[in-house]
C-alpha cells in the first residue's frame, strides 16, 4: 500500500546500495504494514508486541519504518547482553529513551548506534589480544588493539590507509569499508540491508538531515541487538 512512497523516500538518501537491493527491498515493503488502534482520543501504531502514539496511519507510515528498520527489514529480535560492555551501555541507553517520546529522533540515533558500535565491536574481537600494522617498510605490533585505536594511530601517523595492512588484510578506516569488512559475519541478505540502511539513518540524524517524525519502538532495540549478537556468532564460527 505504501511501497512506492517507501521506496521512493529510502532511494532518496540511501549511500549503501548493493546490486540486489532494490528487489529486496521490494520483497520487504510488499509485506510492510502495522495496525493503528484508537483509545480514547489517542491513536496507537501497533509494531510487535510494542505501541506507540501517532497522529494517523497516513502521516506515520515513513517514521515508523525509518525508526524501525532492524524489525522490518530482518524481522524480530530479542534483548541480548551477553555483548560487548559498549554495545551494551547503548542499549541501555537506548531503552531508557524510549520513555520520552519528545526525543524519539535521539532514540532512533542511539538504537541504531547500538549496530555501528556493534561493528567496530567486532572489529575489535576479531584482531584479537594483538595485531601487527603493516605500512610500506613500516612494521608495528601492537597489543591489546582495538577498531578507535588502530583508527587514531593511522591518523596521527598520516599513512595512506589504503595501503596499510591490519591482520593481513586492509584497514576499513571508512564506515562504508568496515561495513563491507562486516559482511562476511552478516549471512543474511535482509539482515546486511538491515543493517546498512540503520547506519546510514544513524548518520543523517547524527547531522540533523533527517526531517520525517520518527516513532521508534523496543521491537528495534531488540532486533538491533539480536543482529551483532548474530554476527558475534558467526565471529566465532570462523576462528
């Protein structure tokens, strides 16, 4: 019912296409809907097992996809916390916003935060207790290394990071790399569109471009948190 205007809204700010996206995106937005109960003078957007007050279905429909992209792209999640102390600190922070809906643009940003942390996260767990950076003649171990480490020793070295060699393999220094590095944990095609077109939300709320109402639920929270805890998985499946 929506999917032209849904389709036609992501295509406006989406910077992370792959090739097969639009047909999956398409396959996402034929199922897309969400009931809207009236109580009282108030009406309700029905998501999952979650509601939350909004003006009609009408004006609604792109705030609540765009603030819940994980449950209707990937589909339902649960709260894991068996996760990295920063991912988890996130999610917190995540559900406690959505106590105020004056702020639901923040808990939008701090829910799909929680997949951007989950990245870098990853990142981190996969260089292990220590790493060797590589750069032309330059060879350095260092130990304990993480993603923001790595990334702030590249900066202040000034080295060409499209030469310089993390583990063997070249640094994602940009997000749009280590998203692409991601992608090998990830699997699931709706689950990589999930993820991708969270980021890039995230992104334009961090910047204050996005300029729809969004009305963000738990249901995100927890399919956020159930995707890094699937792609911590597949980590540990692969060492």
């Amino acid at each position: 019912m929506y999917k032209k205007k849904l389709m036609a809204t992501v295509k406006d700010f989406f910077q992370y296409w792959k090739k097969s996206d639009e047909d999956l995106l398409e396959e996402v937005l034929e199922d897309f809907d969400f009931k809207v109960e009236k109580e009282g003078d108030k009406r309700f957007a029905v998501i999952g097992d979650s509601k939350v007050e909004v003006k009609n279905k009408k004006s609604s429909v792109v705030g609540v996809f765009l603030a819940n992209i994980p449950y209707f792209v990937y589909g339902e999640g649960e709260l894991i916390w068996d996760l990295p102390e920063k991912v988890v600190e996130i999610q917190k922070a995540s559900i406690k916003l959505l106590d105020f809906p004056c702020l639901r643009h923040v808990t939008t940003l701090e829910t799909y935060l929680i997949l951007e942390m989950g990245l870098r996260s990853l990142y981190t767990s996969w260089l292990g207790e220590s790493t060797t950076i590589k750069y032309k003649e330059h060879k350095v171990k260092v130990k304990h290394p993480t993603y923001r480490r790595i990334k702030l020793y590249l900066r202040k070295k000034n080295w060409s990071v499209y030469k310089v060699k993390v583990n063997g393999e070249t640094f994602p220094f940009s997000q749009g790399s280590l998203i692409s590095w991601a992608s090998k944990f990830i699997r699931d095609e709706k689950a990589d569109l999930a993820i991708r077109l969270a980021i890039n939300i995230r992104n334009l709320l961090a910047h204050g471009e996005l300029e729809w109402e969004l009305y963000p639920t738990i249901e995100s929270v927890k399919s956020s948190s159930f995707l890094v805890a699937m792609m911590f998985s597949n980590l540990k499946l692969r060492k």
